[in-house]
C-alpha cells in the first residue's frame, strides 16, 4: 500500500452583525488552502437566492465542475507529453447538472468536459486523442472519487 497523501482547506464563515436565526444571513465565505491563497465562495444563486448568495463568487458546485475539468487536464497533458504531442494550449468549458439522483436528492448527476486542444507540430489522430482523453479520465482521482458521470465531448 502507497503512503497517503493529505490535502487541507479551511472554511470560513462570520455572522458580524447578522440576526442569523431569521434565515436571512449571508452565506459569503473564504476558502484558505495551505498555499495562503483565500478565494471568496458563497452559496450558488440557484440555491439561495440572492442577496444571501454572492453571485460573483466561487460555489461548491463551480468548484467541484472545475475540479474534475482540472484533474481531466493535467492527467491529459501528462499523458500527450509522454507521447511526444506539443500542446500549446488546452481551454475546457466544463458544465455540470445538478438535478435529483434516483435517491431523489439534490446531486451533480453528470459533468460534461468540453476540451478544445491547439498542438504544434505532429497532430495526433482523433481516435489517438480519444485514447489519452479515456487514459485521463481514468487515472483522474476526482473523477475516481465521485459517482457522477462525466463525459469527454
């Protein structure tokens, strides 16, 4: 068995001088990672309507779309790099749905990567792209972590 690896996050939340117990309280938030970076999250507008949500903010729910799109990507550049492919650069409008499962709770039921890839030099085929794409989204230990589906187009 492989050593563990441990990853830290620490969530933020302050009342200040919100009454709280009327439900009408700000759901802005900071999210600190051991790097110092502190990104500002709320709650999705979708789900708490506004103001108690801040909209500009990062949600959950864009943070876990972008975690598995990520996590896809740095996967799929490993794996072109290996093959000798140059890959100038790599853009994914990733989505994902949040609808009721077949339990009938809210979950991100399918994420949808949209992967656009520029290359210098040799070009591999669609179906060589295709391969390493699966490749990357087999070793990709978010995507290995959840139930969602997640789908390369």
């Amino acid at each position: 068995m492989t050593n563990a690896s441990h990853y830290n996050a620490t969530v933020v939340w302050q009342r200040g001088s919100q009454t709280f117990s009327d439900n009408k309280y700000s759901r802005a938030h900071q999210w600190v990672f051991d790097s110092g970076t502190s990104i500002a999250a709320s709650s999705s507008p979708h789900i708490v309507p506004l103001p108690y949500s801040v909209d500009e903010n990062i949600d959950p729910e864009e943070a876990f779309v972008a975690s598995l799109s990520s996590c896809h990507m740095l996967f799929f550049l490993s794996f072109a790099a290996k093959n000798k492919w140059i890959i100038d650069r790599y853009e994914d409008s990733a989505s994902g749905t949040l609808e009721k499962n077949e339990e009938g709770k809210l979950a991100m039921t399918k994420v949808v990567l949209n992967p656009e890839i520029k290359y210098s030099g040799e070009t591999p085929s669609k179906e060589q792209e295709a391969e390493i794409h699966h490749l990357a989204h087999e070793a990709c230990f978010i995507a290995n972590s959840v139930k969602t589906v997640v789908e390369i187009k």
